[in-house]
C-alpha cells in the first residue's frame, strides 16, 4: 500500500462567503479508487462488500489521511473535493512509428464503466474519511455539506485521489 500527501488543489471549493473557512486539510492518496457498490448478505445478519477492491482503496485513503491529519476529528459542516485520477487504457495510444504518443482524439474525462460511477467512488472514499469507518478527518460523512468531484485520466502520475477538506465555519 502506497500513500503519500501533497498540497496540489484543481478545483476550487472556497465560495463567496467561505472567506472565514477555519481549516483546509488537502492530501493526495496513490492506488486505485474502487467504487462502493453492492453489499451481498453472507448470512446470520452479515453483509459483505461484493467488490474486492473496495477495502484495498479504504486503507489507501486511510493511510493517506493518517501522513495529512493529525488533530481530532472534525465536527463542524465541511466542503469535500475530489478528484480520482485513473491510469489510460493502451488504446488511447498511438501505435508504430508513434507508439507511446497519446492519440489527439483520447479523452481527458473517464467516463467508462470499469472507472465505476462517480457517486459511488464518492461514497467509498468519504466513509474512508470518516471515524465510524476508521478514518480521522470527520465525526461522520453527514458532516459533509458540499461536495465536488471530477474523474479523469492521467498521463505520467500514479492513480489515485486528491482529497481537499474545508472546514466550514
């Protein structure tokens, strides 16, 4: 399990009126992002995760928090930014004399079903944020009153997450 942090931000979530915002907190996660899909029942009341990569992803972002966050838990209304970052498939590439250059009509947006949907990479990584799941950086992922997400493909960088908590006052 790789994880790192860094302090490289996209998106902007600061709005009019957000001026007073107490705290940002940004880090980079490295791995793959899983969505959290279906849960199966295994019985005697127990439900399981149906995919196998969501666990590997919420210890990646678990960990990745732990190098960025070392206060209690947030309690307050939170701005949550996202953004996965998925490696290209080799058909965005050229081939032959130009193999390894990128193909001029590839995609800088993922939009294909192996990525997984947006919400659900959402959802698997803001309960990696939360207490309840095991993470330090919220109370709870109710706590979260906007959030922003975006995924898209990258070319030289790992794969992974830019995370970016603003604390709302």
């Amino acid at each position: 399990m790789q994880s790192n942090s860094t302090a490289v931000s996209h998106l902007s979530l600061v709005h009019p009126g957000d001026e007073d915002a107490k705290k940002i907190i940004e880090f980079r996660v490295f791995g793959l992002p899983a969505p959290q899909g279906s849960k199966r029942y295994v019985g005697r009341g127990i439900m399981v995760e149906s995919s196998k990569k969501v666990r590997p992803w919420r210890n990646d972002v678990i960990a990745a928090s732990q190098l960025s966050y070392k206060q209690e838990p947030l309690h307050c209304p939170v701005a949550i930014e996202l953004t996965f970052f998925f490696p290209r498939p080799k058909s965005h590439f050229r081939t032959g004399k130009y193999a390894g250059m990128l193909k001029e009509n590839a995609p800088l947006w993922t939009t294909s079903n192996a990525d997984g949907d947006l919400d659900k990479l959402c959802r698997a990584t803001l309960d990696s944020l939360s207490q309840k799941s095991g993470g330090i950086i919220l109370i709870d992922d109710s706590i979260c009153a906007r959030l922003t997400a975006e995924k898209r493909y990258v070319l030289q960088e790992p794969p992974g997450c830019l995370v970016r908590v603003v604390e709302l006052a």
